[in-house]
C-alpha cells in the first residue's frame, strides 16, 4: 500500500524524492490528485511502510509538505 505527500512547490516535491533516494526509500514523483488541494502539480507515492522514516527525514530538512493518504 502506498501513500501520497503534496507540496506547495515543485522544489520540495524534488527536494523530497531525492531525500527519499538518498536514504534508500523507495519513492516516486507523481501527479497531485486533482482533489488534493495542491499548490504545485507534483505529488511523492511512497510506500506506507517507510512513512513515518520519510516523514522524520522531511521534518529535518525543514520541507513543507501534506499527507494526502
């Protein structure tokens, strides 16, 4: 199962798969859900089982971002 984060830009929606990559967490840039409210287009898939590593790596790095699901 997997999860989705939004961002207010494409910079962080970047920033966060390469923070994904780096830390050998499997993560895939997206389309926003249309439905999501997004303020950039681009959405992180990640798996759920890695959400709460990702999570803490996204918080260190100061990035902004929303848990879609």
């Amino acid at each position: 199962m997997s999860g989705i984060l939004t961002f207010d830009t494409t910079h962080h929606a970047l920033f966060a798969e390469e923070i994904a990559r780096e830390n050998n967490i499997g993560a895939e840039i997206i389309p926003a859900p249309s439905d999501s409210r997004a303020k950039c287009d681009l959405a992180l898939e990640f798996m759920l089982t890695e959400k709460d590593r990702l999570l803490e790596l996204l918080d260190l790095a100061d990035l902004s971002y929303s848990v879609y699901r």
